[in-house]
C-alpha cells in the first residue's frame, strides 16, 4: 500500500483473493458469466469473425487466471472486461454506420443467383452445390439449384436461400 492509503495493481496481486483452485475457477467463471450477461445476447450462428477471435483471446486470458491461483485475478477480470467494453463500442459504432459495418463485417455474397450458381463467389467462399442444396432443402423444401432465386452467404456464414415464386 503507498502512503496516504491508497492501493495500487501490485497491492491488488499481492492479496491473495482466493486460498484454493476451486475458489479461483468458481471466481472467474461468476465474473465471464456477470460480464456476457451485461455484453448481450447473440446465438453462436450469428457470430462474426472478429467476436470468434475475441472469444479466443478472452478464454486464453481466464486460462491464465485460472492457472495463476488468484495472483493476477484482477488484472484478468479487467482485461476481459475491456475486450467485453471494446466489443460493446464498436457494435455501437457499427449500428449507425454501414460503410464500418461493411468494413467490419464483410458484405453477403450471392452464390446462387435465378437458379445459377455463382462460381467464382463460390469458389472464392469455399462453399459447393451440395451445401446449397442442403440449406434450400432444410430451410424451404427445394431440391433443385433452378428452384432457387437467390442463395446469399451471410456475414455471420449463415445460407439464406430465397425461392422463386413458382418453386413455393
């Protein structure tokens, strides 16, 4: 502790928060869930690439945590809650602005187009017919490429397969 009381990060590390391994993954795992429930929700289909990577650098940093027995608890507590916060901003700053958005996200790409498949989109995507067809088929019942009006590969890499009018 410095003089005049007040506590600094390395006071912080020197507490011992939690006095077993069990404490400490009970501790860290309240803290990530408190902080998704603040951050939203967002089904695992509809993530984007950039909160695919933020998940992986958020569990590498309560691995540590949990590995350090409660030394760097609370640097790790605010480092996820930064990385949270930082995500939170920019889907903020996404909402109003779809050239950021665009940028960010990427733009959908229309693989199928009245019946045709798109090749070069396709191959560009890596994704085949065959994929198509099993998207139309759960999604609308259609069997055939020349059935679909528009099959889209969606930012989150989602297939939104929308039918001709005679195919319905």
């Amino acid at each position: 502790m410095q003089p005049g009381g007040k506590i600094t990060f390395a006071d912080l590390d020197l507490l011992q928060i939690a006095d077993s391994p069990e404490r400490v993954r009970d501790l860290v795992m309240d803290s990530i869930k408190s902080i998704f429930r603040i951050s939203g929700k967002r089904t695992l289909s509809q993530i984007t690439p950039y909160d695919f990577v933020l998940l992986l650098i958020i569990s590498e940093v309560v691995q540590q945590a949990m590995i350090a027995n409660g030394n760097s608890m609370v640097k790790e507590v605010l480092l996820v809650l930064t990385l949270v916060g930082m995500d939170i901003g920019i889907s903020h700053l996404k909402q109003p602005s779809e050239i950021l958005t665009m940028w960010l996200d990427s733009a959908p790409i229309i693989l199928v187009n009245n019946g045709r498949p798109m090749k070069e989109c396709m191959e560009k995507e890596r994704v085949n017919e065959t994929e198509i067809l099993q998207r139309a088929r759960e999604l609308q019942g259609l069997e055939r490429l020349d059935q679909i009006k528009y099959a889209i590969l969606e930012n989150s890499g989602g297939i939104t397969i929308v039918p001709k009018e005679e195919a319905k």
